[in-house]
RNA sequence: GCCCCUCUAGCUCAAUGGCAGAGCAGUGGACUUUUAAUCCAUUGGUUCAGGGUUCGAGCCCCUGGGGGGGCACCA
C-alpha cells in the first residue's frame, strides 16, 4: 500500500497529506523567490547539542549568558506563544530547545521562524540561556533552514505504531521510535565490541568473496546470480568459512571476518534472508578455545552495547558473567527422551524413538540427522539460559573435525540462548583426505535430493592439501547477538532494512 | 507453501448491520517562560482492492493484496 502522491500532481485539496505537502511545496518555492535556498550546502556548528548540554548543562534556572553558539538539528516540536516561540531540536539523540524572541529576531526572521514546519532541519545562531523552570535553551538570534521536510512527521506523541510503516520508512520510524534508535545504536555498539576484543586478541580483519562459484560452508538454499562478461553462474555466499580457512593455510594465523551472508529461505522472527555473521579462525586452537572467546566476545559487548551483563530473556533474568552451562548434544537429548541416543545406535532403534517424539524420518537421514532432528524437537526451545551444546554427529558436521575420543561425534558446539543459536564452533577438519571423503558424502546427498547439502570444493581441498594447521573455528549471528542485548523478540528490529515484499506505487 | 490475526484522515485510534468520529498534525485566532504548552474555532475519508449477501455493509461472505504471529523450511 502507498499513500504516495505523484511529486508533480498540483494542489487538488488543501488538508491531508497531498494538502501539507502542497502548502510545504508552496513554501519552498515563496522561499526560493524571495533568494533564499531552502536546501542550502552546508552550516558550520559550533557544538554538537551534545556538546552543548555537556558545556552548559549544569546553567541554574535563570540565566542567560553571552556564550555565543552555533547548532543544529531536525525540529521536532513548536510551541508558539504570542511573541515567543519555542521549538524543541534534536541531533543524534540530543536535544534541546530554541527560544525565539519577536523582540531579540525581529518581526521578519519571528514570522519566518514561525513559518517553519515539524520536521525541518534548521539550524541556529545565538546564545545559551536557561528558562525559568531550567530549561538549557538557545536564545536565537538568527537562524537558517538547513533543509525543507515536505512531508509531515508521524504523530509527535504515538510515533508509528504500524509495523509495514515502521519497516518500509525506516527513516521516519528512526525519527519517530526511540525504541528504534536505541536497538540500532546497540547493534552498532556490539559490532563496535566485537572489534575491539579481536583486535586485541591479534585478529587480521580481511574480506572475502560474496560471489561464490560453489555456495560452502554451512547447509542453506543459495541465492544464484549470473555474471554477464563472464557469463557463468554464481551463488551469493551462505557462508564465511571456507575462504577463511584457506587465509589460514596461507599463514594468516588469526583471522575474522564480519560480513552478510545470505540463505534463500524462509522470513520469520529469527530469519532474515540476508544477515551478518562474524566468522574467526585460530591456528594451533582448538574448539575448547572457542567456546572461551565467543564467552568473551558476546560477555564484554553486553556491558558495552548496555552497560551490564544481566540481560533479560523472555521475562528471565541472566547473568552472562556467571560461567556458562556445557552439555553433549547425546546427553541432553537422551535425558529429554528418557532412553539412550546416540548415533552408533541401529538405525532402526533411533526411527522409532524419533516417531514417539514425533519427528517423522525422511529416508535420507542417517543416524547423525536423526539425533540432531531429535534434539531440535525436543530439546533445543528449553535452552534458555546461555548453553554451549558440543558432540555434534559427524553426518551434519562435514567441516569439523572427529571427536578424538567418539568416531560418531565431532569436536564441535553451538550456543544457545533464550532457545536460538547464537553461535556454532568446532575443532577444523584439517585432513584433505578425510575432507573429500565428507565433500563426497555431502555430493551424493545434494544428488539424491537434499538442496541444502554441499558439493565438492576442490580449490579449498587443494588447499588443504598445503597443509591447514590445528584450528579452531567460530561463527556467531550478529543480528542475534543484538537481538539478545537490544531484548527484542524479532530479528527485523534489528536489522535496518529488512527484507519486505515491494511496495506497490500506483 | 499452510493456519490465525490485522488493514478506517498524514499519524494514533473509535464506530450493535442503520448519518464515518476523536486526539495529534494542518488551518484561522488569543497568549513574553512554554516543554506532549494551553484555550477558542476549523479543513480533511475511494474505511487496502474487487465481487457478493442485504432495504441498508467500515462491520457479514468470497477472491486478491500488504503487514504481523505461528507452522513448515532454516545442520
């Protein structure tokens, strides 16, 4: 739905929109003649209102001073008062209040003032006073509209509350949405974390193709493009891991990557079909390594992104500093099930407790799937405190390497948290031998009908075959980190633009 | 792909099957310390689209569309 009006259509109401957007129209064009750019280039600030509050914040009620200040920002608010005008501004998350003075501006610049509509960015020159009930304001002297909103602001008290609106005009839900901004800026403050405790660990951040001609690393429908010049297929990457480990062969020892990746799946509250993964590799580590820096990565963005570790997950109070419970996938499912899974077992054995728990076996899975298609149903939504959950079956793991101590297994974990996977890690597969002979495994199931299953990649055998060191690996979804530390319950509120089906402009 | 919910003014929301309304925004007026300013007056509607039932449909039914939630899918 649109509620757009042709930017060229004339004037055929005076209310509603097409009304408010015609007289704003109408006034940029009055401004225009009388030489006044209501687009100007630019506006030399003197503070940022931050800077402002942080410099005069503590001005007892009353005063006025002769700071002379130069600010901006996107008027939200105007209270017009006879000969006075005030108008609240906003820049980043700062505000503060004009006060306009008929007597100080002038009958002109106070009818201009007056004239300026909710939504449009000005920007002011004058001095810093504080009203008589406190309020840091600048007293303006002159002031310039820096740019001409035509369109009206949702409501200024109930903001937008329609999730389409709120989704499709980002920009107007950041304007409007306090909740909003703050989820982004937690985004931004987690990636920020990420960095930073990398970094310090000696990580190299590189990048790596998005463009694949093999879509590896991880189970998923690809999205499949076409290069023209070169005219061959591509896939969008599905994953980060395979091009990492090959920087690993190459002697880059420690590396991460943050990028998006992208899955042709499914939209839900956990599922965006494309987000951003964080992807590390550490020579001479091992998955035990692993487990202890996605601790501290995801421990240490907390207290950055919010300020502590206690977050709240679904109404249950969390202390990330507290150690984080461990637990084989085996254990965990045969304790749910009340007998004894494992992927040595028959399968038959395991077809039957999967059908009293029903999980109805496709013929294509062997005794690996079935214990982790086991897990999924009945163990995996009860893990709500964090939970690393290791011992994977080998049949779903063809990247990671074998338990040293349980051929069925691999030395891997995933991270659970509030029930959702946050986090999946393990010891690298390092043999080239033994990686063709899972590709192989992986080849034969894509053949006999599972898309999601991988192909041979003989570049990164190739690789393999110079010889990758002991490694560890990790992936962690970031969108779901913020998810966790922002509390909100839907990955779209995370993600600034998600992905929508397109609007229909008649 | 399936199931449920939802869509009314720019925004937030009302409206037993019986004259489509309010608040905010907008417009006009009053006001030199307001702060969701206040007060008075006031403009604004293809009720998502199309069809049907009915004397009469925003409301009931059908089809389609957008969005949300759930399921499936997603190791």
């Amino acid at each position: 739905m649109t509620d757009d009006v042709p930017p060229t259509s004339a004037p055929v109401t005076t209310s509603g929109l097409a009304g408010e957007r015609a007289k704003r129209l109408d006034k940029v064009a009055t401004l225009r003649q009388a030489g006044t750019n209501p687009y100007p280039y630019r506006f030399d600030r003197s503070h940022t209102v931050a800077q402002l509050r942080e410099a005069h914040g503590d001005l007892e009620a009353g005063q006025e001073t002769d700071e002379r200040v130069q600010v901006a920002g996107r008027m939200l608010l105007k209270r017009e008062q006879g000969k006075l005008i005030f108008a609240t501004i906003r820049e980043r998350e700062s505000e503060v209040q004009l006060f306009v003075s008929k007597a100080v501006v002038g009958e002109e610049a106070f009818a201009a003032f007056a004239d300026l509509d909710l939504g449009d960015w000005v920007g002011v020159d004058g001095t810093v006073m504080t009203t008589r009930k406190g309020e840091l304001s600048v007293q303006v002297i002159t002031f310039q509209l820096l740019s001409k909103a035509v369109r009206p602001l949702p409501d200024k008290w109930h903001g937008l509350s329609d999730t389409d609106t709120r989704f499709r005009q980002r920009y107007a839900d950041l304007i409007v949405t306090e909740s909003a901004r703050r989820a982004f800026r937690i985004r931004h403050e987690v990636i920020a974390s990420f960095r930073r405790t990398l970094h310090e660990h000696d990580y190299v951040e590189v990048e790596t193709p998005v463009l694949h001609v093999e879509a590896g690393g991880a189970h998923a429908r690809p999205f499949l493009t076409h290069h023209n010049a070169l005219d061959m297929p591509l896939f969008l990457r599905i994953a980060l891991e395979l091009h990492l480990k090959r920087l690993i062969v190459g002697g880059m020892d420690r590396v991460f990557e943050i990028g998006r990746v992208f899955r042709n799946e499914g939209v839900s509250t956990r599922h965006n079909p494309e987000f951003t993964m964080m992807e590390l590799y550490q020579a001479y580590a091992d998955y035990t390594e692993m487990i202890a820096i996605t601790t501290e990565l995801i421990t240490r963005a907390a207290q950055d992104a919010t300020g502590t570790t206690v977050v709240d997950i679904d109404g249950t109070s969390v202390d990330l500093a507290q150690p984080w419970r461990q637990a084989k996938m085996t254990d965990l499912t045969s304790a749910a099930v009340g007998e004894e899974v494992h992927p040595s077992m028959p399968r038959p054995a395991l077809v039957a407790i999967a059908e009293r728990h029903g999980v109805v076996a496709a013929p294509s899975w062997g005794t690996g799937k079935l214990v982790e298609e086991l897990f999924e149903a009945t163990v995996e939504a009860s893990l709500i405190a964090p939970t690393f959950v290791t011992g994977h079956p080998v049949e779903i793991s063809p990247l990671a390497r074998t338990d040293r101590h349980d051929p069925h297994l691999t030395e891997r974990f995933e991270l659970f948290v509030g029930g959702r996977e946050l986090a999946n890690g393990y010891s690298e597969l390092n043999d080239p031998l033994e990686q063709r002979a899972r590709f192989e495994d992986e080849q034969r199931a894509k053949e006999a009908g599972n898309a999601e299953a991988g192909t041979v990649d003989e570049d990164y055998l190739r690789a393999l075959e110079y010889g990758l060191p002991p490694t560890g690996g990790l992936g962690i979804g970031m969108d779901r980190v913020a998810m966790l530390l922002a509390g909100v319950s839907s990955i779209k509120e995370v993600v600034l633009f998600p992905t929508l089906r397109p609007e229909v402009w008649e």
